[in-house]
C-alpha cells in the first residue's frame, strides 16, 4: 500500500474475483503501469550484439571465466575479454555481473 497500491486480493480469491478485479482496475482511466514495467519500457530496445558476443555473455551468466569461455569457443582468452569489453560498451554495463543483469532483463541470454 506504500508504494501506490489501491488494494489487493489474497492468493486464495476465487477466479472470478480475480477477472473482476482486473477488468475494474483496467476500465479504470488513472490505471498505469507498475514502476518495474515503466523502467523496462524506459530501457528501450536491446542493442544488437553479434552473436559471439551474445556467446560470451551466455558464458559469463553461467559463471565462467574469460578462460574458460575462450576453450569453449575456441578463442583466446584476449579475444574474449576483446568480445567482452565491446558488449559492455554496447549494453552501457560497467562489470560483469551488471552485464549479465541487463542481459537477462533484455532476453538477450536465458
């Protein structure tokens, strides 16, 4: 209710409360996006990244290193952290983990 809620329905509501409740908050005119929609909304589109950068980035979700990326694409390490620097500058990250975040919030890696 602090953060701007009008009300809300326990999680054993019946599936017709459920159905009246959201057809009454969307028929209603002052009905907006929660904040967490309006920040996505706001990131605008993913960029695009080429598909070995999207490799890179899947490996560093899984928590590999630069060295361990590269046996598993067959690259150096230097060309992985060549990869890695470009995709950060694409997706505006500035570590790692902040990139793998955007990823994740972008669908760029599962």
């Amino acid at each position: 209710m602090a953060a701007g809620a009008r009300g809300y329905l326990h999680k054993d509501a019946s599936r017709a409360e459920l159905r009246a409740t959201v057809t009454q908050a969307l028929a209603d005119p002052t009905w907006r996006l929660a904040p967490r929609r309006l920040r996505s909304a706001e990131m605008g589109a993913a960029p695009t990244l080429t598909a070995r950068e999207i490799q890179v980035l899947e490996g560093m979700s899984h928590g590999r290193s630069n060295a361990e990326i590269g046996r598993e694409l067959f690259l150096s390490e230097d060309t992985v952290k060549t990869h890695a620097r470009r995709l950060f500058k694409k997706l505006g990250a500035s570590d790692r983990a902040h990139a793998v975040a955007l990823g994740f919030r972008w669908g760029l890696v599962r």
